[in-house]
C-alpha cells in the first residue's frame, strides 16, 4: 500500500514539474503547479504530517498560486509565440542538471538511516498542530518573530513597488 | 524488486532530488520570468520534501524539520508577493516578461 501510494504520487508529481517548465502558456504552467503542490500535500500526508499538508494546500495550492494566475491575468500574456528551440542552452542546463544529480544521488548512499522502511502500520509519535506550534513557541520563537518582521518587510516592500511613481 | 515495494527514505530524497533538478533546469531554460519564478517555487518545495521525509525517518522523534518547512512556506510567500510586486513594476517600465528583451545591465 504504501509502494503503490509513493509511485503514483511520485509520478504524477514528476509529470506536473515537467509539465510547469515545458508548457508555453503560463496559465496552463500555473495550473500544473497547482495540482504539484497539492500532490506534494500528499505525499507530507503519507509522511505523518497532516498540519504540514494543510499548510501547503491553504498556502501554497491557495494563496501563492492564486498571486501567480492574478499577476498572470493582469498582465495579459499571450501563450509564446514559437522561437527557435535553444539548443545550447537547453544543453548546457541539461548538463548543470546532471552534475547536480550526479552528486545528489552518490550523496545518497552516504544517508545514515537511508534504508529505513516507511511502514503505516508501526507506531509513530503523532505530529499534530498544537505540538508544533508549542515547538515554534519555544525554542523557535526568535526564527518566528524574525519571520514575522520579514512578512512586515515584504509588506512595505510590495506597497512601495506598487506605486506609480517612486519618488 | 525490493526497490519497488519497499520505500525507503531514500527515494523520497530521490524524489526530492528529481524535482529540484526539474526547476533547475525551468530555471536556466526558460526565458519567462514568471515561469522561472514556478520553477523557484518547484525547487522550494523539493528542499520542503527532503526535510519532511529526514524529519519523519529520524531516529529520534523530532519536530525541528516540520518547523523549518513552514518557516520556508512563509518566506516563499513573502518572497512570491515581493518577486511579482518587482515584475509588474517591471512590466510597466519595459512591457515585457521575456528575461531576453531585459538586456540594459548588458556590458
């Protein structure tokens, strides 16, 4: 159950990232997004973490993406029109890519705990909002406070780049 | 076989390490600004993935990595509001998204 759970969501997941970069409408790379993000709100499900879940679908599903499809709608962009396919660059990102996952994936035999099995079915403490936000609270209460300083910051920000006229 | 049945935390790592290479390459590829902004997003979310996963396969049971995640999930939406507040200005100036037609830094 859990295997057959993983690799569709796995794979619909790797399908809606193709999807985002190789799309030429923006509205139709938004919406491949979307339906990532909500996969991905999944897959933190499977993982024991339903606060974690909701946050991603309420944040990411919701508000981030309803900005992009805003933004997108108000400055009216037209589907690409058809360029010439940029071979060498395609290249060259093709290349970075590979060395990264080079590196990632013999990285990975040196995960200390790699092989441990996810099993539903063992124990495992519950994670749920309140714990967290104990947690946050606590030990993280400068990281959060520091958060809620940069959300003020981003605020300001945005007002200001927003005006007609920067004086 | 037992690669296929039994899931490990590396293959959500895997799975985390696909994506983020999916947005690099959305990154370096594309030439709309606003599609280079999802491909961000994208690489956010694998590192969101990875620290999820290590949260959830520690030894120890620990909530560490979950409050990272959402710290994350917050500067990226404060991050998100900023970076489209800079391309609307930007589109105002210049009326393009197109990263090829924004060369006056260009020596």
């Amino acid at each position: 159950m859990e295997a057959i759970t993983f690799w569709i969501l796995a794979i619909g997941l790797i399908a809606a990232a193709w999807s985002v970069i190789l799309q030429r409408n923006p509205v139709a790379s938004a919406l491949s997004l979307v339906a990532g993000f909500i996969l991905l709100g999944i897959l933190f499900l499977t993982l024991n973490s339903s606060f974690l879940m909701m946050v991603q679908i309420i944040v990411y599903a919701g508000a981030v993406m309803v900005l992009f499809l805003f933004i997108i709608m108000l400055l009216d962009l037209k589907t690409e029109e058809k360029r010439p396919v940029p071979y060498l660059r395609l290249a060259v990102a093709l290349l970075i890519a590979a060395i990264f996952g080079g590196f990632f994936f013999s990285a990975l035999q040196a995960v200390p705990n790699g092989h441990k099995v996810l099993s539903w079915s063992q124990p495992v403490p519950h994670v749920d909002a309140g714990e967290i936000g104990q947690l946050l609270f606590s030990k993280y209460v400068l990281p959060f406070e520091i958060t809620g300083v940069l959300l003020l910051v981003a605020t300001i920000g945005v007002i200001v780049l927003s005006k007609k006229e920067i004086k | 076989m037992e690669a296929f049945t039994q899931i490990t935390l590396n293959h959500y790592l895997a799975l985390s390490g696909i994506l983020f290479m999916i947005g690099m390459i959305g990154v370096m590829m594309r030439r709309n600004i606003i599609v280079i902004y999802m491909s961000l997003e994208l690489m956010l979310n694998a590192a969101n993935l990875a620290l999820v996963s290590f949260s959830r396969f520690s030894a120890v049971p620990k909530l560490d990595g979950h409050i990272m995640v959402f710290l994350i999930i917050t500067v990226a939406a404060a991050e998100v509001a900023v970076g489209l507040a800079l391309i609307v200005a930007l589109y105002r100036l210049k009326q393009t998204t197109n990263t090829g037609d924004l060369t006056s830094l260009k020596f």
